[in-house]
C-alpha cells in the first residue's frame, strides 16, 4: 500500500518527511545520486519506516526504481523522537526524545525472493553481536538472546543480582530491549513471484525490505510501555544512543554481507 508523504510545514512532523521527499525527489529528477548508503538523522518523525516506504513506493504500490537510487543498499534514516513507531501486530508505540534508537535501513539485496524471509533473524543477530561486542552488559549481570521471530531480549545471568526479577506470562525474567519491523516494497518485475526463487540480476532490479529497528538505550523504567520492557540505562548500561546506532550498522552490514555472498542461504557455509 502507497503511504502519503505530507509536506504541511504546520504538522509536527513535516521536517522529516520533506527532508525524505526532496532527497528523493533529487535523484528522480535525473540528478546523479552516489551509491555508497546514505545516513540521515532528523530530529523528529512518525515513524521511520513509513517515512522510507513512502520515499520507495510508486503511486502503484510498487517500487519506485528511479526513486529508491536515493536510498541505496544499507542507507539509514534515523529519528531522534519517533511517535508513532510500528511494531508486530499494529502496535503503535512512541519515544522520548534521545531515549531510544529507532532507525530504519533499506536493503537492496541480490538473493533469491524467496530467501528475504531470513532478513528479521538477521536483524536480530545484529542486535545481538552489537550489545555484546563488549563485556558491559555481562559485567552487569546481563545476557544477550533473541527471541524469535523479531525480538532482543536481556536475560539475567543466573549468578547475577539481576537473578530475581519477577516473571512475566509469556515472558519469564526475560527484558526486551529491542524489537525488530520488516516491510517489503517489489519492483513491478517481481509481482506475482513473491512464493518461488525469482532473483534480481542486479542490485538496482532488487526488491527493498525496509527494516525498522527499535532499541531501548537511555529510558528510565518509568519510560517503558510494559512490565516486560527494559532499556541499556535501565540495566545499568550508560551508553549514547550514537555508539549503539553505528556498532548496530557496523553489524548488520557484516552480516547481510555474508548472507548474501553466500545467496541469501545460511545453511551453504554451515
């Protein structure tokens, strides 16, 4: 579905959207675009993800190839106050300002159609290898998992002090701490094939998957919508929302790197 791109200078979240729409509309316009990602930061928007599937998709519901030039493969467009983020389910949730990360990345790789399914779980590793690329949170008495199929959770380690948290139904003494939103946007090439091993030739013939990432770094515990929430600060970790967003892109780069050198299938390497 085509999502509306309003420009109204009078609404909140105007700044973002324009800013989307003119670097997009550039490269439209025939004006030469580079092809290394691009990384945006505005102050404040809806949701990112609407933003970039906005920028991507026609007035037909499908990509727009000479549009999504503007947002190479692993460009970024991140909000410093996200209000009307989007997760599984039509669940609406919003940030306070420099709380949280909430960052969307395009992704344009060249695998299989039917092999974009494994993109969340990939997600998900990045959050991982990202908050455990240091001992801070194991220090803390903290663990890094995923929980499948679009979650990052902290558990406590079992020696910690952390150990006595109440359990949560569904979610025992696990704390999420991020969570992942995947949306694909197809080229008209693709209609239809989204069930079978179509594959672009080329990355500029590949569908987009938007993916949208939500962290938890700088909140207080009076800040998080639900019992089973937790953030970096509330776990003891005082980390910038900057240093999560550039090892969290670091990682996902690497992983979807080697994901698609070996054609979108993890199981080739073993």
């Amino acid at each position: 579905m085509h999502h509306s791109c309003p420009t109204d200078p009078d609404e909140p979240d105007a700044p973002a959207r324009t800013a989307v729409q003119e670097l997009t509309g550039r490269v439209a316009g025939h004006e030469a675009a580079p092809r290394a990602p691009r990384h945006v930061l505005v102050p404040r928007t809806g949701s990112t993800n609407d933003d970039l599937r906005s920028a991507l998709t026609g007035v037909d519901g499908l990509l727009d190839l000479r549009a999504a030039r503007a947002w190479p493969h692993l460009s970024s467009l991140r909000a410093v106050e996200q209000t009307a983020g989007r997760g599984r389910g039509a669940h609406v949730w919003t940030t306070p300002p420099r709380g949280a990360l909430t960052i969307s990345f395009v992704l344009r790789p060249v695998v299989p159609l039917d092999r974009l399914a494994w993109l969340p779980l990939l997600a998900g590793l990045a959050i991982h290898d990202a908050l455990t690329e240091d001992a801070c949170l194991a220090q803390r008495g903290w663990r890094v998992a995923t929980k499948w199929p679009n979650d990052v959770v902290l558990l406590p380690a079992p020696e910690s002090t952390c150990a006595g948290l109440d359990q949560v139904p569904g979610w025992g003494r696990a704390r999420k701490v991020a969570g992942v939103l995947t949306e694909l946007v197809l080229p008209a090439e693709a209609l239809g094939k989204a069930d079978d091993a179509w594959r672009p030739q080329k990355r500029d013939q590949a569908p987009a998957v938007v993916l949208g990432i939500g962290l938890n770094v700088g909140q207080r515990p009076e800040q998080l919508p639900v019992d089973w929430a937790i953030s970096l600060a509330a776990a003891g970790w005082q980390v910038e929302v900057e240093e999560v967003a550039q090892r969290l892109a670091a990682h996902l780069a690497r992983l979807v790197d080697q994901w698609e050198a070996d054609d979108g299938d993890p199981d080739r390497q073993g």
